[in-house]
C-alpha cells in the first residue's frame, strides 16, 4: 500500500511538472505573438498582459524598442520592494545517479527567502524525496555448519528515502532579458535518509538468511535509515510575472556522504547491514514564488 501512495505522489508530481512548463514556456510564447501583433499597429491588447512585453513604438523617422520589466532590478523583488517570498509548492523529479544506477522519483518541498540586497538571496528549506527502482549493497554474516562464516555481499532491489531541511544562499543576475533571472546558488543542511529494502518472501537464500520470522506486518519494513549532512549546488532560472508572483525552473546536484547501517527486523546474529555508499542525486523542480 505504501508503494501505491508514492506511485500516485509521483504521478501528481509529474503533472504538476508539466503544468508548470506550459506556465513558464508558452504563456510568454503568446506574448510574443501579440507583441507582432503590436508592430502591425494592433496595440490594444498590450496592456491586459501580465507577461513581459515588447512595446515598438513607430514614427516617421525611427523604430525604437522598449522593454517593459515588471520589477526594477536595481532594486528587491516583491510587492512591497521587501525581497521575502515564499516559494511553494518545490516539486519535480529526482534521479540517484550513484554508482551508475539510474532510477527516478518524486520532490516535494518549500522555502522562505529573502534578499539582502537585488542581487544576493539566502533561505531556508525543507523538502523530501523518493526514488524507486534502487539497487544498494547489503551485506551480512552467512553461518555454514561445514565452515567458518563467511561475509556475504549482494545487490538488493530498495527505494531511497530523504527528508532535509536546510539553508541556501545565491546569487541572481536580474531580470537580464524579458524578466529573466538566472541564478546558481548552494545549499547545505541535514538529512535524514536511507534505503528502504524491498525482499522477496520467495527467494529460499533470503527467507532463510535475512526475513524475520514473524507475522507482525510492521517487522516486514526492513529499512536503514539515519541522519546525515548534505551538500548541494544549484542553478535556474526566475521569471518574473507579476510584483508579488514569479515562477522558478531549478536544476541541482546533491551528495549524500556513506553511512553502514543495521537493517531493521532483520537477525541480529547474521548482521545485515547496508554496505556503506556515498550517494549523489540530481533534482529538477519548480516552484511558484509569492513575494513581498
């Protein structure tokens, strides 16, 4: 069942993703076509836009071109110039890349930010993860009545889990072309996070070696989870829509360093433990910000 929950997180996160691609990529994409529309002489749909637009202004001697920006970028975004904006909802997709093994998953989070000054901005954040389809290195103890025990290691199927919390600071280049403001930035904070395992209850060596013996569905959850530091460097793109709302298009690399952890309900005797990897994952969200 808990499988079915993510599936259907990750399936709202996905159209959640293109929802907002057609928000940051074809609503300005119909500015422009109006924008055409203004240099033929049909103006009078200029000032109903909210998107950032291309005002031509024609005489009998010259054609000169002015930029219409939302926000002054010699000064703080937001409503009241404060630069405080609330960036929710965070949401995309996630990838662990570590050790070459592809998978994906969900992103769902927010933040709280505030610039200092135009051009430097700091936040806080918090926001958790999920990829499916991992593989991680377990190992454990295998007792032989014939010989001495032996350390087995092995791939096993699991999901990676994270909830982190943490603060940012970056650095924006404002509103450079038709309110756009690219930026890149880097975050560091906690992390608690892990492997949930995912065991076959008909696999012989498995039931015999790792799985409890026991009826109780919650010692059927074998995880190995603890808290960790993260580190992770980003970059993106704001578009600003109106003084108060703008969009973010955010892409960043994270790592996660190795940690040896028990697997939980397993036989203490034989050990099992997730065998030690540093992780590094890569996240592309959006997220709507309301500012001040």
């Amino acid at each position: 069942m808990r499988i079915n929950i993510s599936s259907l997180l990750f399936n709202l996160a996905n159209f959640v993703f293109a929802i907002l691609c057609i928000g940051v990529f074809a609503l300005p994409t119909y500015a422009n076509e109006v924008n055409t529309d203004i240099a033929a002489g049909e103006s009078k749909e200029n000032d109903k836009l909210a998107w950032p637009t291309l005002k031509l202004e024609n005489n009998t001697t010259k054609t000169s071109t002015k930029i219409l920006n939302i926000n002054q970028p010699d000064k703080r975004s937001g409503l009241y110039q404060l630069g405080l904006g609330l960036e929710v909802p965070m949401i995309g997709v996630i990838t662990d890349v570590s050790a070459g093994r592809i998978n994906f998953g969900y992103t769902i989070g927010g933040a709280l930010s505030w610039e200092l000054s135009p051009n430097v901005l700091i936040r806080a954040y918090g926001a958790n993860e999920r990829a499916f389809g991992v593989k991680s290195k377990i190992k454990y103890q295998q007792v032989n009545t014939n010989a001495a025990d032996a350390t087995v290691k092995r791939l096993q199927d699991a999901n990676w889990f994270g909830a982190e919390i943490g603060f940012g600071v970056a650095y924006l280049w404002r509103e450079v072309f038709l309110n756009l403001s690219p930026y890149i930035g880097a975050d560091g904070g906690a992390v608690f996070s892990g492997y949930e395992y995912i065991f076959s209850s008909t696999d012989p060596l498995i039931q015999q070696d790792i799985l409890s013996n026991t009826t109780d569905k919650k010692q059927d959850i074998h995880e190995a989870l603890t808290w960790n530091w993260l580190a992770t460097v980003r970059g993106g793109v704001r578009m600003s829509m109106l003084k108060w709302l703008s969009t973010q298009a955010d892409v960043s690399v994270s790592y996660v360093p190795a940690s040896l952890q028990l697997v939980t309900n397993t036989y203490t005797a034989l050990g099992v433990r997730s065998l030690g990897e540093s992780v590094i994952f890569i996240r592309m969200t959006f997220s709507v910000r309301l500012g001040l």
